[in-house]
C-alpha cells in the first residue's frame, strides 16, 4: 500500500493527537486511508429549498429557509424540552429540541434568516423537526455531504461538518495517490468511474449523478473483493479436503425407494439429493447446508444421504439441538424403516449408564448403522466404527468446537450435511455462507394446506378464545406464545405468567388443562410438559420461544402469538410453522395492541399475505438488515463500509459473476492487469479468518 494513505491520521492538518485519539476510538479511524474510507451517508442538495406547505407530500428529509419567530421552554431536568417556531412564507413547524435546551436557546436568534434541515415528521396533526441542522442561508450549489459522528466528537469540532472539513483536507493532497485496483475490462465492462475519480466524487460530489456513480464503484469493488475472497477460500478448502467416496447407490435406498417412501418426493428433493449424491462422488469431503421451509421434506432428503451412505458400508448420524427434536428424528425415522433391516438408535443426555454400553458395543461393531441424538453424541466415549456422514439439525444451535468432534469420529471427517428451517436470503447465503455448498427445497410436498394467518388487535380477545374453544371441541391443540416471562416496568406488553392465569381462568379445568413452558424453568420440567402436550394430555401450550424449534405436535392446529409486534419476521415464521404439521386446516393469529408501528404492522401484513418462508426472509432483511439476521458470530463480515447487503442484493450477484469470470480467465491471478486484486486478495486471505469454513 502507498504510504502516503497509511500516513497516521494525526498528521492530517486540523487534527492533531487529541481529536486522532478520539477519531480512532470513537469511528476507528487510524490512518489517511481510514478517513478516506469513511463515507458519507446522505447528502444535502444545498440548491433545493423546500417550502413548509410542501410537507404533507415529501417523504422524509427537508431543507427550508425561513425564520424562527418564537421560543417555548418546557419541562424540568432531563424532561425539559425547547420549541421554537420556524416560519417561512407558506407556513409554520416546530422546531423541537430534548438535549442541550439551555445553550440551544442563547444560539437562537428571532426572525433572522437562516436555513435548517433534518426529518420531518407530522406528531398529532403538527408538523416538526426534531435536532435539526442550523445555518446560515447558503449561497452554494451542490452536494453537501453528512457524515456519521458521536456526542465525544461533536464536543472536539468534528460533528458531519467538522468531518467534512478534515476530509476535504486530505482530498486536496490525494491526486495520484489512489492505486487503481481493478483491471480496465472489469471497469469498462459495468461502465465504472476510477477509483481516485469515485473517492474524489463520493466526499465532493457537484450533482446526484456524482454521488450516485461514486456509490457503485465503491460498493461494487468491496463486494467484488468479498466474493473473491470467498470463492477462492472454498476452492482452497475443496483442494485440501478429502473426503469418502459413495460411488454406489446400495441395497438399503434402493429397497427404501421402492417399498418404504411415505409419498413421492417433489421436484426440488429429487434435485437436492442429485446435488448431494455428486457431492459424495467427488473423493472431496462434502459441506452442504440444506435450506427448507418448515415441512418441506428436508429430513426425508437426509434420510436418503443416510440410506447412500450406508450402502457404502457407513454409519450416519443424526444430531438435533434438544432432547424433544432427537426424539421426533428417531421416532419419524424409526417409522420410516420399519420392515427394513436397518438398526437406528438414540443417545440423549437422559440415557442412562446402563443403556449406553450396548450402543457403544453396537457403534463400535458396526451393527447400528444410524445413531441420532444431541450433544450426548459428541461425548469421546461415543466411537463408531465407520462414520461417513453427519447431519446437523439447525446448525446454528452448535458451535464450530461441538461440531469438530463429530469430524474427528473418524480418520477422514465425515460428510457433513447442514439443515437448517430457517430460510436466509440468496444475496446473505452467498455471502455469509459462500464457500459452503448452499441446496434450497423451494417446494412444498403435495396436499398440504397453507395455514391461514390473521391479524387481531387486543379488542378481539373474547372472541379469539371463541375461536380456540372451537377448536379445541374438534380435538384440536392450540399454543399461545409469549414475548416476556415476568412483568416489565418499562415494557407495556402482555406477559407469560399473566397470560396463564387468564387462559387458566378462561378454559377451566376438568374441561381443559393447560401446560406452561418456559426457558427458566428446570430441563426435567420443561421435558415433562412438554411431552404432557404431545401425548395430548395438555390442550393448550403457554409458551416462550422456547417451543420455536422442537416441538411436531400434528394434531396442534392453532398457534396465538401475544405481542406479535415484539418479535421478528424470523421467529413470527418459525413459530407458525409449529402448526399445520397434521392434515387439518391450521391458523397462526397476531395479536397485537392497538397501536402498532409502520415496520410492526409490514411485519404483521407480510405474515398475514405470505408462507413463503424465503420472501418472508427478504422483508426481514429489509427491515432489520443482515446484522440482525445471522447473529454476531458473523459480524467479521459486517465491516462493509459503502456496500448494504439489504439494498444492493443486484449488485452482490453482479460482483459474483464478475469475481467467478476473472477466476475463468486468470485462475491463479497471475496476469499483470490483475495485479491490484492479487495484492488486495493476499492481504485479505492473510488478515481474515475462514468465517464460513464448517469443516
């Protein structure tokens, strides 16, 4: 790298050590790259006035010249507010301040022009802005960039404009200094600016096509570099990993397919399971994760991995994250391969002593040729004979240590087959997940019944249980989630222990019995109730999201979400799909307070519209952005600084053609155009951890 661009940031004129200290620990601002790399986050056309009256039809941000007419001081200490009103020739907004009232108030000047800006927003009928930027009227054209700052560096100088200033500093002594990284085909072919242009006309643009062509360069190039970096890990990943051959079909599938598969498998299984069975035939060891919606057949897709495997003269095994879900994985496989010479057994953390030595002899001989459990399996004591396949239920419940121990269970690690419900989007799979092999069954089996959601404010109680008591009367089970196990005092929302007592007092025994569940209850206790509502002992579950994975109850047609704008698109899909599992209609039900929030009530209106689990993961990710959605795990691939993997979803498959077709034509980056990406990629590869490697 140029040294000039790893020049320490305090020798940047009009910083100096006090505000570098504060620059590097506040934005983690370093050196003059850093800066550089800091980007603005919108801008102000400083060309464009608004006028009051015009507020009703903008959407957001405005910039008006008027003047301040009066000032209103509210309240005491910290609930002390100042109002002024702001008047231009068409009308009238407040001005509202809820820090910093008193020094606000001695800046204020009445009826002088000046020109202010920030979000309007319309409270009761009145419109007003609240902390609005202040200035004086501006004679200057163009764009005007507004960086991101902190309270600690407001105090110093460098709020978005003291920034701004410093930044323009170091724009003035950049020509020539920006190495271009990408070669000319790749910039002639997306019709790109050059890097130095771009950096130059993202902090200085003069017009909106400025900003808006700086915006590509820049993000294409860092998601070009991300996805590079990812295609190549996997293909090192794939060079060094070796793995079992399964090159024949085998007796136990091939018996299975023909006499024992409970329905026909759809179009999407039939092409996952071709993808896998190319996977086992490579001699590389095979990382797939398995993406489905709730009902969608995966497990029957890992059953026939397993059938593959142990035609092969291999054992499977089959983890799940509780207790409950081993158990369901046993039983439904259990049930599957009656009638077939195939001995299946289960390890929990409740079998006792006694019951594991004949497991462990039969692991040991050969004779289990499927062992299904949960952590209990990662014990040292838990050996096999020859382990060639793994599959993982809802991964994300594992960390990568727990899931070592399963690849050491052998000389070579098994296979490893990831399945996990809960439907990530295409542009997030390929990014968090890109040098793993990603298989999606889009397809429902044939048959099965959409469940029909609703969605029901508070005044609808009396009604609701109505409708439960219906239901329950045709032998139906019902779960009623909640957000909150105890009262909050500062959260106004419905809660578990609250909840139980009024559905206690709603459906009274000897006619109902109700089971309560919850995540601070004891594991023996959640066990037992649980199992109470799976027998069919219990009608109606009151649960936490404890119940959100693990739980197939067919017979529960009724899933009740309490404060359902306190939960996430996600989890709202994940829990509805713990109904719906039998051949009866089934109903998910929102219930909500009155007054719910614009991204609360796009929450509860893509429910209520779609069961697509995979469109329902790109509202998510729209709303909540991708942090949100794939944990902090994950968050060493967060540190994008322009691109936003929530809006530029077109832009990230872009980046991956192009990544995929300089690797076709230059597969080892040897040729001299390249050089700037073979440097850059080296660095990454050095610098990163292998975030997305599973085994």
């Amino acid at each position: 790298m140029n040294n000039f661009l790893i020049t320490p940031i305090e020798y940047l004129k009009g910083v100096g050590p006090q505000k570098a200290e504060l620059l590097k620990k506040e934005l983690r601002i370093f050196n003059f790259k850093d800066l550089l790399e800091y980007y603005p986050f919108r801008y102000i056309d400083k060309s464009k006035y608004n006028k009051i009256s015009e507020l009703t039809s903008l959407n957001g941000y405005a910039q008006i010249k008027g003047r301040i007419v009066g000032l209103l001081e509210s309240g005491v200490g910290r609930n002390k507010r100042l109002t002024a009103k702001f008047q231009d020739d068409t009308g009238m907004i407040d001005l509202v301040w809820f820090k910093g009232a008193s020094w606000i108030k001695n800046s204020l000047k009445i009826n002088e022009e000046i020109q202010i800006y920030g979000r309007a927003t319309n409270y009761k009928g009145r419109w007003n802005i609240t902390h609005p930027e202040m200035s004086s009227v501006s004679k200057s054209t163009g764009f005007q960039p507004v960086y991101s700052s902190t309270e600690t560096l407001n105090r110093v100088g460098l709020n978005s404009k003291g920034i701004e200033k410093v930044m323009q500093v170091l724009l003035e002594q950049l020509k020539g200094q920006i190495e271009e990284l990408l070669p000319p085909k790749i910039i002639a072919e997306h019709r790109l600016l050059g890097r130095e242009e771009a950096i130059l006309k993202i902090h200085k643009p003069q017009s909106e096509s400025d900003a808006r062509n700086a915006s590509l360069r820049l993000k294409f190039e860092e998601l070009f570099f991300l996805q590079l970096e990812l295609i190549v890990r996997k293909k090192i990943t794939l060079q060094k990993s070796k793995g079992f051959i399964f090159d024949k079909v085998g007796d136990a599938f091939t018996d299975f397919y023909e006499h024992h598969i409970p329905f026909e498998l759809t179009g999407a299984q039939k092409r996952v399971l071709k993808e896998i069975r190319k996977d086992f035939a490579t001699g590389h060891h095979m990382n797939r994760l398995l993406q489905g919606d709730v009902g969608s057949g995966k497990t029957l897709v890992a059953l026939l991995s397993i059938l593959l495997a142990i035609g092969n003269d291999y054992q499977a095994a089959l983890i799940a994250p509780t207790e409950i879900l081993a158990t369901q994985h046993f039983e439904s496989i259990s049930e599957m391969l009656k009638g077939m010479n195939i001995k299946v057994e289960l390890l929990t953390g409740s079998v006792k002593k006694k019951a594991r030595i004949p497991i462990h002899e039969g692991l040991l001989s050969g004779e289990i040729k499927i062992l299904i459990g949960t952590h209990a399996l990662l014990e040292d004591t838990v050996q096999f004979k020859n382990l060639g396949l793994v599959v993982i239920d809802e991964q994300h419940r594992f960390g990568v240590a727990q899931r070592a121990k399963m690849w050491k269970k052998n000389t070579i690690p098994p296979h490893v087959l990831i399945m996990t419900a809960t439907p990530i989007p295409r542009t997030l799979a390929m990014t968090f997940y890109g040098d793993l092999d990603v298989s999606i069954i889009d397809e429902m089996p044939p048959g099965r019944k959409n469940i029909i959601t609703m969605h029901k404010y508070d005044a609808s109680r009396l009604r609701l249980f109505g409708f439960l008591k219906e239901e329950i009367a045709k032998g139906r089970q019902v779960y009623i989630v909640y957000p909150l196990i105890m009262e909050s005092e500062t959260l106004d929302f419905n809660n578990l222990m609250d909840g139980y007592e009024a559905i206690s007092r709603s459906f009274p025994k000897p006619n109902y019995h109700v089971s309560i569940v919850h995540g601070k209850m004891k594991p023996e206790d959640k066990e037992f109730e649980m199992n109470r509502f799976v027998k069919g002992e219990t009608q109606i579950m009151v649960a936490t999201t404890v119940i959100e994975v693990g739980v197939n109850v067919p017979n529960a047609s009724v899933m009740v979400i309490e404060s359902a704008e306190r939960f996430g698109l996600s989890q709202l899909h994940q829990l509805r799909g713990r109904v719906g599992r039998g051949g009866e209609q089934s109903y998910c039900i929102l219930m909500t307070g009155d007054e719910v929030g614009k991204d609360s009530l796009k929450r509860m209106q893509t429910m209520v519209r779609t069961n697509d689990g995979f469109e329902i993961s790109e509202v998510d990710l729209q709303l909540r952005g991708p942090g949100d959605l794939m944990g902090t795990q994950q968050s060493g691939l967060l540190d994008l600084k322009i691109a936003n993997l929530a809006k530029d979803g077109g832009l990230v498959v872009l980046a991956r053609d192009s990544a995929k077709a300089l690797l076709a034509d230059d597969p080892t980056i040897e040729k001299e155009e390249n050089k700037g990406i073979r440097s850059v990629l080296s660095d990454l590869l050095r610098s990163r951890p292998n975030w997305g490697r599973i085994a």
